[in-house]
C-alpha cells in the first residue's frame, strides 16, 4: 500500500494509524531495481513508507467498519444476475433477490455488474502472479522491482518479515500467462534458490479496461478495479479503489451529477490511472526502455519523483515534467 492510499485512509478518519498497523507486517523506504539480473540503483526514501498490508485483515477490518456502521453483509452467496433499473434487481446464488435504489459494483476486475450494465468491457488484458516463500537467508530488506523478465510489466520481492512476496505482473496484448508463470519460476529460482517446498502460487486478472465511473441510467456505480482504476505502469489498485469508493459514496449522498463524479476523479485516481498509460510506454517500450533503465541506473532522481508521486505529491505529468527539466534527454549512456 502506498503512503498515498494509507494517508487517504487516515485522513478520512476511516482507519486510525494503530488499526492501519495492526494490518500491516511490514513498512519499506528503500527500493532496489534490476534490469534483467542487473543491478541498477538503490534508492533510500526519507519519506513515508510503503507498507506491506495482510490483505485478509485489511480488507476484514473495512467490513467490520461498514457493518459497524450500519451496512449489512451478505458472505457466500455472490451475486449471479444484475438488472439495473429502478429499482434496480440484483439476484443471488441461492436465489435472493435485492432491490437497490443504487448499486456499486465494487467487485473487481472481473466485474459482473460492469458487464451487466451495458458498458464497455474490452479491454486491455493484464494479469498478476505471486507467492510467498519463506525469507531466503541473506535476502537484503526493502522492495525489489525487476524488470526486463516480462514484456510490459515487471517482477517484484516484497519481504514482509518471515516471508516475502515474489510475483510477476503485466498489462498488454502481449501479457501470455504462461510466460509470466516462467518468469516467476526463473525469478524465485534466482532469489530464493534451494526451496524445500513448491511454493503455491495465486493468479488473478488486473484490468486494463477503459475507466468508467458514470452513472449508468439505473443508478449503477462502478468503483476499484471494477471501473478500470488500476496503475497501467505499476498495476497498484488498492489506492484507487479506496479513493474511487469515497468518490462514489460522496456522490451518492450529495446527489452529484455524473459529469461531477468524472471531474472530481479525474483530479485525483482517475487522472493518475489515465497519465500512467502514457508513463507506461517510456518504461516499458522496446524502443524507450534502455534509455529509461540507463536514467534509472544513473542518479536517483527518478525514485524521488517515484516516491512523490506515491506519497500523492506529484502525478505522472508532474513527475515527467520535472524529470524532463532536471536532465537531458534522451541520456547519454553511463
Ligand atoms: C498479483 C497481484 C498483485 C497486486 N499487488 C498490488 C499491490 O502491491 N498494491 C496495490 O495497490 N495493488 C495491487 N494489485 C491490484 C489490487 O489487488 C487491486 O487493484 C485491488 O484489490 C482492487 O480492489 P477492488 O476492491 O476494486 O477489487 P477486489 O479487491 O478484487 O475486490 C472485489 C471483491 O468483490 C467480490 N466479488 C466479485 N464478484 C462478486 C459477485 N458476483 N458477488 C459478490 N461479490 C463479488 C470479490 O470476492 C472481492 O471481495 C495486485 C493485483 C494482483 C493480481
């Protein structure tokens, strides 16, 4: 989680800091990044860190405020059949039946209220893989992020204290799961080599879907990974979906008009989410990327403007602009 989704959290009064610590098993200010095997930089942030969250206590925490709050939960029984309207009809596996005056499909990346409520879902495909193996002895602390093992997407270790997270993610009409699948066995096999156990590995879709936060006529509300807001460079979504979550429940209440709830977003998630399809192709474009891996070896300007723009300081426009005017481009080689 970054400072910018924990901060957002505080502020908002929804999570105190203890409650946010209490899910969070560990906090990170140093970032290693490779290119291929290669080492290019390590960057140490004297900024706020980014956490490592237990997603289980996180995300049962935020129920546990919503009911406390007067929402009722309905576990084990998804929703099977959207029909917006008004009142709009939701239907659920064991045959319950809903009427809502709103509905907002928070429910991820493969969203069923998305596809019900006659909106755009092509898109384009991303796809994330991870494990957790036990912390390899040696294994130094802080964030590593590896590219060149994937076309358009990286590979990452995230040490959360016993364990560490290894995962391989992607977006792009070239993201093939099988091939991520290898790059995380080659990535594991180099990091944390002579494991006693095949790690179990967990896969889920990250949407690349066109953002869409409107309205539908029906009072049909999209938020999260739902409404495409996830980090085209990055992949990060919880961030964007807590903030899309305020936006939607504020425009619910205050009866904001669709066109309100798009500008609201587009300052903040939406506009960010938007900037980093752009940001993206100077990371990871076959013609840009070396250019881009020498600046990142270089100096470390481009991990302070990294951690302003996840501290919420900056967005990608900004962070390129200042990038741009603080050295030449395109860079000589080091
Ligand atoms: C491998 C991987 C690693 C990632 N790492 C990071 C990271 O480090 N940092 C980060 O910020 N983001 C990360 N992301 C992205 C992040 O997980 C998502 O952007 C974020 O979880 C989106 O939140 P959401 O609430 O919109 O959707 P989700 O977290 O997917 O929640 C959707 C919920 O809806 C429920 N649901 C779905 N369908 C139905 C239905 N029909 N009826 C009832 N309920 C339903 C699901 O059970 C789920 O509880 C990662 C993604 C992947 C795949």
């Amino acid at each position: 989680m970054t400072p910018r989704a924990a901060s957002m959290l505080e502020r908002a009064g929804l999570l105190a800091r203890h409650e946010l610590d209490g899910a969070t098993l560990a906090m990170h200010r140093t970032m290693s990044c490779f290119w291929q095997s290669n080492h290019l930089r390590t960057y140490d942030s004297l900024g706020e860190p980014v956490r490592i969250v237990d997603r289980l206590r996180f995300d049962g925490i935020l129920l546990e405020k919503a009911v406390e709050s007067g929402a009722s939960a309905v576990r084990d029984d998804p929703v099977t059949r959207v029909c917006p309207g008004s009142p709009c009809v939701l239907e659920t596996r064991s045959g319950r039946r809903i009427e809502a005056r709103v509905v907002v499909g928070a429910d991820g990346a493969d969203s069923l209220v998305r596809r019900r409520s006659g909106r755009a879902c092509n898109r384009l495909f991303g796809f994330g893989i991870e494990c957790f193996v036990e912390t390899p002895p040696g294994l130094p602390d802080g964030l590593q992020i590896h590219f060149g093992i994937v076309p358009w997407g990286y590979g990452w270790l995230f040490p959360r204290g016993r364990d560490v997270c290894v995962g391989v993610g992607a977006i792009g009409r070239r993201v093939s799961p099988p091939a991520t699948r290898a790059a995380l066995g080659r990535l594991i096999g180099k990091a944390c080599p002579g494991l006693a156990e095949r790690p179990v590995l967990r896969a889920a879709p990250i949407p690349g879907y066109g953002i869409d936060l409107s309205p539908v006529p029906g009072r049909v509300f999209l938020c999260g990974d739902a409404a495409g807001l996830t980090d085209r460079l990055t992949g990060e979504g919880i961030g964007h979906a807590v903030e899309s979550g305020f936006l939607v429940a504020r425009a619910v209440l205050e009866g904001w008009s669709g066109d309100r709830l798009f500008r609201e977003a587009g300052r903040g998630c939406a506009g960010i989410v938007r900037q980093s399809s752009a940001a993206r192709l100077l990371l990871y474009h076959p013609l840009l990327r070396r250019a881009a891996m020498r600046k990142l070896a270089a100096n470390d300007k481009f991990f302070a403007g990294y951690w302003d723009l996840i501290s919420g300081a900056v967005d990608y426009r900004g962070l390129l602009l200042g990038f741009l005017r603080s050295s030449r481009w395109p860079p000589a080689s080091p």
